[in-house]
C-alpha cells in the first residue's frame, strides 16, 4: 500500500470516500470548504491540510473534482515549479476520479509524463449511497503499471474496479454510462406520465414495469422513492448530470457521430435546467419530473 495520499475534493462523494479509504491508509485532505475538511478530519486516519499546495509532497494525489476545469485550476502548469502540478514529486501518482472531459485528460495526463508523474482517470459510479458502503463501481483509465499501483486504493473505496483502457477511456466510458442513465430515466418518466394520463396508476405501472423487460436503474431505484414520494433526493444534480451527458454528446460528435436519441435526452434535460434554475441549491436529478409535469400537465408525485 502507499505511503502517502492525499485527496483533494470532500463534497457529496468524497466525504464518504476519504473515510472508507482512510481505513487502510492515513489521508491528508483538502476542499475549498473549510467546514467540509474540518468534518473528514474528525475521522480516524484523516488529517487537514491548511492549503493543496501542502499536498503535493504526497505518493498518491486523488482528485475528486466536479470538472477537468477545475482539475486544470487545482493542478495548474506542470512546468511552472510553483504550481501543485510543479510540486509533484517524480514517481507519484495522481489519480482522477471525479467526471473530467476525455481529450483534457489525455492533455493532462502527457502533461505529467513529462514530468516523470502518472496519471490514471478512474471516475466513478453509484452515487452517495455506495460511496458510503465502499461499493462504487470504479473505472480506470491509464497504463497497465499505473493502474495496478492504484488498485489497492481503489479496491478501499469500491467493490468492482476494471481496467478499461488508455489515459481517458474511463472518463468516456463515465461519460457514456451517464448518458445512458439520463436516457433511461427520461424515457421511464415520460413512460410514466403517459400511462398517467391515459388513467394507470403511476405506482402500479411502476411494479410491473419493474417486473418486465422496460425497468432499469431508475425504473428499480429513483422513481418510487425519490419522484412518485416526492423526495427528489437520488443525490446526483441536474447541472452534473447536464455536464456529463453534455461531454458524452461532445465526445459523440468528435467521431462524426449524430445520435438523435442522445441529442433528444441532453435537450430534454438541458431544457429541465433552465427551467427549474439553481437558486441557493443546484436542483436534484430527479426533478426533472417537475419540469415535465409542468410541460405536460400529468404530476406522478402522489
């Protein structure tokens, strides 16, 4: 196991995450919250660190960040010796989990090597709940030695990781896997609101939906709790899920590729941000059922 790590990023998932790994390894961690890094310090095995640049003496440097926007910000030029990417020391290794664009990776990740730093994406999915049992499905991308120096932490943190191919497949294959999610659950919710108003019961079309060849994982997890008992808490935010399947369509299109199901959802939930705006609190996944409920007139919350 490594000697060092130090994580950077403690919101929804990486707090949960810098617990479960500090089980096996001491953490130093980072946030621009100070209240965020106060509460993972009180777990056992996590330290704070008063600025990044007090990080980058670290073996292992674990990136939790919203976008490779920010990546870059954190990181800064690896050529400029004042930067966190400048302090990295030869032989370490930084590890991007959070859900950055593929060809901004790649740049980054070449950007390192000439410094002598690996670099692996290994974006992640499941959402908080598996974040909080160590159960995230976990997908690296980077070279073979690269990878298997980042397993053991990996493993602390989720209960499937694979290999999935070069510096930025698993942040496509994230980007992809997020489309299809976003796909699956607009798809179940216009399902559901035009049985709705055909006079089905929302409730009963889900049972049997889940017991057919339509369910999915929102069909089977976010619907009933989070939409038809009006919670909307799954815990992923729409602006995330906008920027994701916005880098999936991206990504898409870079090969000459025009697919109109895809366009259709990234439109569809585009369309759902800017009408439901983010106020004090960025809107929940979920609520895109809010939006088409006041587009269509059928409400599904009971």
């Amino acid at each position: 196991m490594t000697n060092t790590v130090t994580f950077i990023g403690l919101g929804t998932m990486g707090r949960p995450m810098v617990r479960n790994l500090a089980r096996s390894v001491p953490v130093a961690v980072f946030d621009v919250d100070s209240n965020a890094i106060d509460a993972a310090a009180r777990n056992e095995g996590v330290t704070a660190l008063a600025g990044p640049a007090g990080g980058a003496e670290a073996d292992v440097v674990i990136l939790m960040l919203p976008n490779s926007a920010i990546v870059e910000r954190v990181l800064g030029d690896p050529g400029d010796a004042e930067s966190f990417a400048g302090r990295l020391r030869p032989g370490a290794l930084v590890i991007d989990m959070g859900s950055s664009a593929p060809p901004a990776t790649r740049e980054t990740a070449a950007r390192l090597r000439e410094r002598h730093v690996a670099m692996v994406d290994a974006p992640v999915s499941g959402g908080p709940r598996k974040a909080e049992t160590a159960e995230l499905t976990i997908m690296v991308g980077g070279p073979a030695e690269d990878y298997e120096r980042a397993l053991p932490l990996l493993r602390a943190m989720g209960s499937s990781v694979t290999h999935v191919g070069p510096s930025g497949s698993a942040h496509a294959l994230k980007a992809l896997n997020n489309l299809l999610s976003a796909i699956g659950l607009v798809g179940a919710l216009e399902v559901l609101t035009a049985g709705t108003k055909f006079g089905l019961d929302p409730r009963t079309m889900l049972d049997v939906i889940n017991r057919s060849t339509g369910r999915n994982q929102s069909t089977e997890v976010k619907i009933g709790p989070e939409v038809l008992d009006g919670r909307f808490q799954v815990g992923f935010s729409l602006p995330l899920t906008v920027k994701d399947i916005t880098t999936a369509l991206e990504l898409s299109a870079s090969m000459g590729l025009s697919l109109e199901v895809s366009e259709a959802c990234v439109q569809f939930c585009r369309a759902a941000l800017a009408d439901l705006g983010l106020g004090e609190k960025s809107p929940d996944q979920s609520e895109m059922a809010r939006y088409l409920a006041k587009v269509t007139g059928v409400d599904l919350t009971g």
